[in-house]
C-alpha cells in the first residue's frame, strides 16, 4: 500500500492509564499497530476493554500515545492535532445532540462550529436529514427521537464538514436488533455516497461481518490478526465442531477425549463448550458423540446437552488467535467493568 492510498495508519501504539490506589497502570494499547486503506470501512474488532476507544481517541486526537506514531489522511495526530480536526468526523459512543434542540438545529449549529456559513449549513442540515431519513422529525426536539433516530443524528452530525476520514466509536451499542440493522443499512449506503475512510469500533461480530471490507481483532490492546472477514474464516479450514456438556460435566475428561479422536484438530474447552475443527464436520460429529457416549457408559461425566457444525466463523477465528472465544472475551471483559 503507497503512502498516498493510506487513510490511517498507527505504528507500535501504547497507552496505559492510572489503576487508583496502589494499584498497577492499566496498560489500555500495548504495541497496537493498523493500516486502513483510504475509502474503506475498517473494523477494530474486541470485547469492552480491549483497547478499540483508547485507539480512536487517540487517532482522533482527543488522548494522547504515551508512545508510538499515527497519521490521519497523512497528517501527524501529535504534530498537528488541529489539522486533523478540520478532516475528520467523530461518533462517540454517547450521543453529543442537544436534546433541547431540533434535529435541523443540532446539525445546523454542528456546521457552524465547524466554519460552515448559514446557508452553506442549513443545505447540508437538509441534504443530511434526507440521507438518513430523518427529514419529517427535522423540526422535532432531538429529546422525542427514538434510539435508532437518535444514532442516525448522531452520524449525521459527524457527517457535516464532509470529513476525509470518519470514526464510528460503537454506533449501534444499545439500540434493538430492528435499529441496529436499519443503522447498518444507513451505513453501507453512507460510505457509498461519502467515499470516505471509516473506523469502526464495535463488540458485534455480525456488525463487523457485514460493514468492514477489512478489520482487526484487538486482544489486551494488540492486534492479534488483520485481514478481510471472508480472508480470515477462509484460514481456517474445515468445519467447526461444537458440543455443550450437560451442567456439572467434565469438560477437562471431555477435552482429552477429544485430542485423541482421529479427524478433530485444534480442540479447545470454554466452559462447557468442546470446540474443535474437522475436515467434514458432517462425518466427524457422530464419532465424536459416540465416543463421548461410550465414555459416558464407563463412568465419565461427559453428558451432552447439545451439538453443532458450522462453517467458520468470526468467533471462530477469534478463538484460534486469543484462546477463547468472543463471548467468554465479552462476558470477562463486563465483569472487570463492573468490578
């Protein structure tokens, strides 16, 4: 990729935060490094924590790498932070519209702070409320909109200065799966019409799938592997063989089982999971029930509560590259929230 086909790119990015009281830094970015393609959608892959918002804060200057380099539309985000302000566009995760204000309001005031004339504005207000259908709530309070609205005035505000580059931080976390698929339809008919370089943060792997021509998985904020989704489920081949052990089995018996089944490779255990990879998952999955059933027989406690075989997936290379699956990645990574 030459230097003039690049939208963004980072190198060897690290970021650690305070831990609190005799606590150790929180090492958010620990060597991440991405290059993104300029007019494509680039996904940041990874559960709550793994680094995504950390990356886009500082690429949109809002944080600063304690080391390590970064360009925006070839522009140094440390050299000159105010140069990247004026071409880019930035959807954080909470919305920034005024809800005292219109949807027309929000964006008009959005192009003005941003150097835009009135009138200049007020039609990119309209071709905007249009674009994303929002034109007969234009006049409503932004407090009436729904979730799914709201988002779409969120992105339509970052849309305003007609930015070279756009991040989407998480755009469509907490809106209902209806919402959310209207908003990846928005979306895709978006970066048409835009021809812009996009970053997109988000914890869905459908969301990921559908929008990003290529994406990053971001693990203890390092890339753990890049490429396009149908690239990386293309490298793993074969099947995806999964069994659920009934509650209060021995996944660890069951995983050694496994290891020695002729056909299955890459065996794993999460939770009460079983995963492993085979050739023909079709042909595998009886041998595998079998032979878990006659284990059961001699005394093992290695009852099934279900199976399945799947194509590969995104959750499947997630797990071959971190050790464990995305929903175990998600599910830790809420409970370190909490605590």
């Amino acid at each position: 990729m030459t230097s003039h086909e690049v939208g963004i790119s980072a190198h060897e990015l690290r970021k650690s935060y305070p831990g609190g009281r005799q606590a150790p830094r929180v090492q958010a970015l620990d060597g991440l490094s991405i290059e993104v393609e300029a007019g494509t959608i680039f996904g940041l892959l990874g559960p709550n924590g793994a680094g995504k918002s950390t990356t886009v804060k500082i690429l949109s200057t809002l944080s600063r790498a304690d080391s390590g380099s970064a360009e925006v539309a070839g522009i140094d985000v440390a050299r000159h932070p105010d140069q990247v302000r004026r071409v880019i566009g930035f959807v954080a995760q909470k919305s920034v519209a005024d809800p005292m204000d219109t949807g027309r309001e929000n964006l008009v005031l959005a192009g003005r702070l941003q150097g835009m004339r009135g009138a200049h504005a007020r039609d990119r207000a309209a071709e905007l409320l249009e674009r994303f259908s929002l034109t007969p709530a234009a006049d409503r309070l932004a407090k009436t909109y729904s979730g799914g609205m709201a988002r779409k005035l969120d992105v339509a505000i970052g849309l305003m200065n007609r930015p070279q580059v756009l991040f989407l931080d998480e755009p469509t976390t907490g809106l209902d799966p209806e919402a959310r698929a209207d908003m990846w339809s928005e979306l895709e008919a978006m970066a048409k019409v835009e021809r812009m370089t996009v970053l997109l943060t988000t914890h869905y792997l459908e969301e990921a799938d559908r929008l990003a021509s290529r994406l990053a998985i971001v693990d203890h904020g390092r890339v753990v592997v890049a490429g396009s989704p149908e690239q990386l489920k293309d490298g793993l081949h074969g099947d995806a063989v999964i069994v659920e052990l009934a509650a209060g089995e021995d996944a660890a018996e069951g995983l050694r089982l496994l290891e020695r089944l002729p056909g299955l490779d890459e065996v794993l255990v999460d939770g009460r999971m079983l995963r492993g990879r085979a050739a023909s998952g079709a042909e595998t999955l009886p041998r595998v029930l079998a032979a878990l059933d006659s284990a059961r027989l001699s005394g093992a406690r290695l009852a099934v509560a279900s199976a399945t075989v799947a194509r590969p997936s995104l959750d499947d290379v997630y797990l071959r590259h971190t050790g464990r699956s995305y929903s175990a990645a998600a599910a830790a990574a809420s409970e370190g929230v909490r605590a």
